[in-house]
C-alpha cells in the first residue's frame, strides 16, 4: 500500500508543464515570455507573408470564441479526470449540450439555453458516472458508447421535436436562438473611440498585432465568455485551494488511500463527472451561441480536442486554457483565411527550427535532426503552396493537436489513478 | 457441463445486455410517445412475397460483412489493450484511395480485384501505423490521435473526391470517382439461391462474403494458435507480465495496428466492389464507429462478432422502413447506442461473476492464499511502457476480453 503521505504532496507542487523546459523561471514569467514570443513570431510572419488575417482583431476574436467550448470542454476533462475517471464521452456530453442549448434557446432565450445546455450535459455525465464507477466499466469502452448513443439522441430528439415545428428547424437543427447573450466591450480603448481599432490598421510591425490582439479579446465580448474565462481560475482555487479539492484529486492519485482517510470516493468521482458533463455542456452552449441555432455535427471533434487540450495542459487549469488557445487559434484561422492556414506553415518553419536549435545544444542531436527535416518540409510547403483547398484546411486544428501532442506529450504526469477501474475493498 | 456452463455464460451478457436495451429503448419511446411495439413490428417485418424476404434477408447480409470486417479490425486492437477508434478514417481513406487505383488500371479479372484489395489494406495499414509511431516514439495516446487522424481522413477523402480523384462530371448532383472497370468487379453469389431452389431477388448477395469468412478463420486462428496472437492476448490481459517475459512491447503495438489496419482496410470493399464500383460523396459512412459497437457486443471473439455484426445489420435494415411507416428511423441509432451501453455493464458484470467463481475454485484446489493477485489482476499499472501522453494507454484496458480467462485457467 502506498504510503498515505504521498498524496497531498503529489498534487500541491506546482508540476512543470510541457514548457518546462525553460527551467529555473516561475510557471508566471514562463508563460509570459512564451507568450511574447508567440506574439513576436507571429508579428513577423505577417509582415513576411502579408496575411493580415494572421494577428486581426477579428480572428482574434474568433479564436477567443472558439478557444472558449474547447476550453470548457477541457476544464470538465479535468475535473473528471482528476477524480480518477478517463473522459472520452465529453464529445458525447458537448453534443448533448449543444443539443439542451438550442432546444432551450429558442424558446425562452439564452439564459435557458445556458442551464437546458448544462443539465443535458450533465445527463451525459450522469451515464458516464454509472457505468464507470458504479457498474466498472472500462473508462474509454463507456466513453465511446457515451458518444455513440448521444449522436443517436440527439437525432431522435430533433426527428421527434422539430420536423413539425411551427418556430422552424428540422431533422438536423433546431429553431434559431431568439435572444443573443449580451455583448461587452472594453469603453474607449475598443469601443467608442476605438483607439486599438486605429492602431491596429496602421499595420506597423508589432504595434498593430499587440492592438489587433487587444481588441479582439476586448471588443465586443459575450458575457458567457467572461464567464467561462474566470472558470479557469475558479477550478484552480476550488481544485488546489480547498480541502474539496484535495479530496477530489486524492481520488484520482490513490482511491484506496483516499478511502482509508474516510473520503467517500464513490461519491467524490460522481461529482467529477457530473461536473465534467456539466462544463462540457456548457462548451456546447457556446457553440449553439456562435452560430445562434443548434446544427447537427456542430460540435465536430471539439469535444476530443478538449481532452486533447487537457493532456497537452498536464492536467492542470493554466496549461489546458494555454492548449485551448492554440487549437482555438488554429480553428479561427482555418474559418476566417485559407491563406493565412498557409502563412502559419511559415510560423510552424520557424518554431521547428528554435525546437531544433535548443535539442542541439542539449545534445540530442537526432530529436535536432528530425525538427530540423520537419522545419524544412514545412517551409517548403509555404513556399510552394498558396492556397490550401477547402478540404484539407478544415482539418487544421486537427493537425496543430496532433503535432502538438507529439512534440509535448513526453514530459507529462496523469493522476496516478487516472482511468483505472477502482472497487472499494478490492485495492 | 463445462463447455455448457462457459457458452451459457459467455451468452449470458450479450443477451442480458439486448433485452435491458430493447426495454429501456421502449420506455424511451413511449416516453416520447412512439408507440414501441408498432416500431418492431415494422422492424421485424420482412415483407410476404418469397421474393421479398430473401431481399430483405441479403440486405442485412450485405450490411453485416463490413460490419463484420470493421468489427474484427476493432477487436484485434482491443484484444491488446489499444483503442483503435480510427478505423473510420482508415477504411474510408482506403476506399478512395482502391476505388482511383482500381479505375486507373485494366487487369485481367482476378489481378484486379486483387490489387484493390492489397492497396486498399496497405493505405489503412500505414495509416494506422501513424498512430502506432506516435504511441511508440513520442507517447501519445492511441485514442486521442486516432481520432484525429479520422478528421484528417475524412477531410483528405473530401478533397481528393472533389479534386484530383475527381471523375464525374462538373455539374453531376453526386461527386465521384471515375468507375472501376468491368474486370474489377466482383460478381454476386446468387446462384447460391437457384442451387437451394429458393427465389432469386434482382439484389445480389456479396460475394466478398466468403472473404469474410476466411478472414475471420484466419484472425481467429492467428489470435488463438500462434505465438504473435498469444503475445498479443498476453499484452492485452497484463502488459507489465508480457513483456517480463520478453514480449517487446513496442514492436508489439506496431504489429498490432498495423494487422488491425489492414483488416479495417477491406471494410468499404464489399459495397466497392459488389455494387458502387466508385467511390461517391455519400459512400457508406459510421462504419468504423459502429464496428467499436459490434466488437464490444462480441466480445472480440470472430464469432461473436459475426452474430453482432448480423443483429446490428438487421436493425440498420430496418431505418427505411420505419421511415416509410412515419417513425422516426433514429430509434434504430438508439437501441444500437443503448445496447452498446448495456452490454459492457453486462459484459464487466459478467466477467465478475466469472471472476468470483474461480476465486473459489482457486480456494478449493489450493489454500487460500491472502492476496494472490486473482482480484489485482486488472488493477495492475502498466508502468513500463513507453510514457503514455493521455488515458487509456495499455493500462486502462482490464476489462476487455478478458473475461473467460480465468475460466480458461480453470480448464
């Protein structure tokens, strides 16, 4: 039996994400120096490439929107996960909610379609919770069941409810959203005046992206997306700062140790997934907001980018919301501009190259070669590409996570339990 | 008594599991206020002519050998703990790719068909071997990237139909590629009919019927009887002992994606080369994920497999139906999502059952032992494999075919 010790340390110290590398700073000055970095290096490929697209306010709202469901879906991915039970089902989960919100939405407005969302997705969590820590059943067997069956209720659901609606809609969407959630902007800055606005058409190096930057996250901002931007801090203090928290995640390290301290596990990993159903659902809200009517196959994977943000993000809140952004950057950039997708070939060019550069001087000199090859290739392709067709750049965030996961997954730490079948007495 | 005691309860879960599903996929209904009964009659209803009944019975025939194929690709993965959730992308991106090669050469009958086959397997091979490398050299999880090598897939498919591949014409209602010539074709087996003096429906039944069958010979044979299956049913049930005992565990997972590639491969080619001989934009999708459903239900053995293959094909059937008599066809997607979750309950619940009998069949023969293992056995980390970037990774997999296994060791 592991000792009991081990668990409130295994959680508490802040572990080093998949930028860890840049080792002997503070996780805050790390981020902000990446971040930096990311800014600059894309500041520069736009004044290379001349896509404007790649740093507007525009598509950095759109990022900011589509960053928001992948992001939510990715902090209800924690919250199960760090109770111990693996959530391939949140895709299922956002499909449900997606399905609540628009049922919802249309007919009492987008507060409705808020809670109708969270409740559906909680159903979803609710099956999940019964089939995997009541009944045993395999975490990933019973999450990919969860995602069959919700694509299957949902359409029966719309069969059923909308194929004879007077308020519209059919066999694959709803009626549309009758009321929008109110909009936010941050006054003179980017409202009003506009003084980011300006400043951003100037199209100076690094001036007008830092601008167009600011103001896509300030202008115009639904309220639901400050909420779930404050969400991400909220899970940290709830899950690292409260004794709620060490219970949760003490399930998902050692169960039986937990057990042993007269933590009711069973019931811990149901609130985590209920949760987890819950902010998935609430992912699929947001989209149900962006288009302002729930689609069929809205969700389109987001939910398995969500768990992908979560590993890339070492199953913590700041490193999953980082993940969000990329793959919701991506996303954003892939719906606005195809040859901005292609400019961002360059971007990809230049990080393999500094990836190659530090392997070198760390003397691994075949991961070096390999970036260096991948480096190469991908500039290439920007050079003699001009504009992706339709086809393959909708799956770009597709992409950007796996070749996200394969260059981050190696320095990552799972809760110890994590997917692992637990039955009080039997560890 | 034995052998009876072992089918009875290896039938016990999957028949559990249907019933559970049909009633809870009733209350649903009634909930909703479809009137249950009224659905299966139409379901179950194969029509009056003699002529009817055998189409009816070759279209769940033709429905359940892709279901079949895509159910055996599913299980050879899960029979070594991996999740092979990409057999979607991999078959369809396979098909494509088979149906231009197919159209771009003119072979004498038998070569072709061949061909086909050989590229449509290695396309889905080397597809899934992205997946293997990745879990291999850099530790991502098998089922996140599978999964988005399905969206790549599907989107690659998507272009090269409406751009390279192209065949048809600018303004055609449906895109495709160009047709498959003539030697390319398989025929269909309904002389099978007139030698059993049954009538012979214009629908053709698949010949690809009897690739089937070798195949799932074969998988079976390579699975239970020789020593690649047996290190591959070794790394399934306990990875830290099967590579205690010299199986490569790397080298193993390459080997196993790339055999459960393969087979998914062959999953769009009955109705490729039976009847579209082009692959269109509305090819038969969801195969792949419903093959995940057909290999739970059968729990990863061929034979069970061919049985959920045809109990999946025969609810498929009837979405037309249902439709013609004004029911929503979704139900049908229903009580398959709604069996799917009930027979891994049944299935764990079973594989418990078993569990606890040989538990004390083990007290019997030996003096009970404190913590023998038995009941850990499952629990087991599998902390010597390559790092695992995401859930399910080897570890995660105890339940999974596993559950005679203990009865076995009682043989």
């Amino acid at each position: 039996m592991t000792s009991v010790a081990t668990i409130p340390g295994s959680g508490t110290t802040p572990r080093r994400g998949p930028l860890g590398r840049l080792s002997g700073m503070s996780t805050g000055r790390r981020t902000a120096l990446i971040a930096v970095v990311a800014v600059v290096l894309l500041a520069a490929v736009r004044v290379i490439s001349g896509e404007q697209a790649l740093t507007s306010s525009s598509t950095v709202a759109a990022a900011l929107l589509l960053a928001v469901p992948i992001g939510l879906t990715a902090l209800g991915g924690l919250f199960s996960e760090r109770s111990g039970v693996v959530n391939i089902g949140l895709e299922g989960m956002m499909i449900l909610g997606t399905w609540g919100a628009g049922w919802a939405g249309y007919q009492w407005g987008w507060w409705a379609a808020l809670i109708g969302g969270v409740l559906f997705g909680m159903l979803g969590g609710l099956l999940h919770a019964v089939a995997t820590v009541t009944f045993g059943v395999d975490h990933v067997v019973s999450g990919v069941a969860i995602n069959i069956l919700a694509a299957g209720i949902v359409r029966f659901l719309s069969e059923l409810l909308y194929t004879n609606n007077k308020a519209g809609g059919g066999v694959t969407q709803s009626p549309a959203l009758t009321h929008d959630q109110p909009r936010l902007s941050l006054p003179v800055l980017s409202s009003g005046p506009d003084l980011l606005g300006s400043l951003e058409n100037k199209q100076w190096f690094l001036v007008s992206d830092v601008a167009g930057v600011l103001r896509g996250l300030t202008h115009g901002v639904g309220v639901l997306t400050v909420l779930a931007v404050l969400l991400v801090p909220l899970s940290y203090l709830l899950l690292w700062r409260t004794s709620f928290g060490l219970r949760l995640r003490s399930c998902g390290e050692n169960p039986s140790a937990a057990d042993s301290l007269g933590v009711p596990v069973y019931r811990f990993k149901y609130i985590g997934v209920l949760i987890s159903g819950a902010l998935a659902g609430m992912g699929g809200v947001f989209l149900v907001f962006v288009a302002g009517i729930y689609r069929e196959n809205q969700t389109g994977g987001r939910g398995f980018i969500g768990l992908a943000a979560l590993i890339f993000g070492n199953w913590r809140p700041g490193g999953l919301a980082a993940g969000a952004t990329i793959f919701g950057f991506s996303d954003a950039l892939q719906l606005r501009s195809r040859s901005a997708v292609v400019a961002l070939l360059l971007a990809v060019a230049v990080g393999l190259l500094i990836v190659a550069g530090w392997q070198v001087t760390k003397r691994r000199f075949i991961q070096g070669g390999v970036a260096v090859v991948f480096a190469a290739l991908s500039l290439w392709l920007y050079l003699t590409v001009d504009v992706l067709p339709p086809g393959i750049v909708s799956f770009t965030p597709h992409v950007v996570t796996l070749l996200v996961l394969s260059l981050a997954s190696q320095r990552l730490r799972m809760p110890a339990a994590d997917g692992l079948v637990y039955r009080r007495g039997e560890g | 008594m034995n052998v009876l005691r072992r089918v009875g309860l290896s039938l016990f879960a999957p028949v559990l599991a249907i019933v559970v599903a049909l009633i809870i996929s009733s209350a649903v209904m009634a909930a909703l206020e479809v009137n249950p009964i009224e659905v299966f009659k139409v379901m179950v209803d194969f029509g009056t002519t003699p002529n009817q009944q055998i189409t009816a019975v070759v279209v769940i025939i033709n429905r359940a050998i892709p279901l079949f194929i895509a159910g055996l690709a599913v299980a050879i993965a899960f029979r070594m703990g991996l999740f092979n959730i990409g057999v979607e992308g991999q078959y369809r991106l396979a098909t494509i790719m088979a149906a231009a090669a197919g159209a771009a050469v003119n072979l004498p009958a038998p070569l072709h068909i061949a061909m086909i086959i050989v590229i449509a397997m290695a396309v889905a091979a080397a597809w899934a071997a992205i997946v293997a490398v990745l879990k291999v050299t850099r530790g991502v999880s098998e089922v996140i990237s599978s999964i988005m090598l399905n969206y790549v897939a599907l989107g690659l498919a998507g272009y090269l139909i409406t751009g390279p591949f192209r065949g048809s014409a600018a303004g055609a209602s449906i895109v495709a590629t160009t047709p498959i010539p003539q030697s390319g074709w398989l025929p269909g087996l309904n002389k099978i009919f007139d030698v059993l003096g049954l009538a012979n429906p214009p629908r053709q039944l698949y010949s690809f019927l009897i690739i089937a069958i070798v195949l799932g010979v074969v998988v079976s044979i390579l699975i239970n009887r020789t020593r690649f299956g047996y290190d591959l049913r070794a790394s399934g049930l306990s990875p830290s002992a099967a590579s205690a005992s010299g199986v490569n565990a790397r080298a193993m997972v390459i080997k196993t994606m790339l055999l459960s590639g393969a087979v998914a491969g062959l999953i769009g080619l009955p109705d490729l080369l039976g009847t579209t001989h082009q692959y269109t934009t509305d090819f038969t999708a969801g195969l792949g994920f419903l093959g995940i459903a057909v290999a739970l239900l059968g729990r990863n053995k061929p034979i069970g497999i061919a049985l959920a293959a045809l109990l999946f094909a025969f609810l498929d059937r009837s979405s037309v139906p249902l439709q013609i008599a004004n029911f929503p066809a979704s139900v049908v997607t229903i009580i398959q999502g709604t069996i799917v979750l009930t027979v891994v309950v049944a299935n764990e619940i079973a594989r418990r059952i078993a569990l606890r009998q040989a538990e004390r069949l083990g007290a019997q023969v030996v003096a009970p032992v404190p913590g023998d293992g038995s009941t850990g056995g499952g629990q087991g980390p599998g902390g010597d494999l390559p790092p695992d970037g995401g859930p399910g990774g080897g570890s995660a997999a105890p339940g999974m075919g596993s559950s005679d296994e203990p009865q076995g060791a009682r043989a």
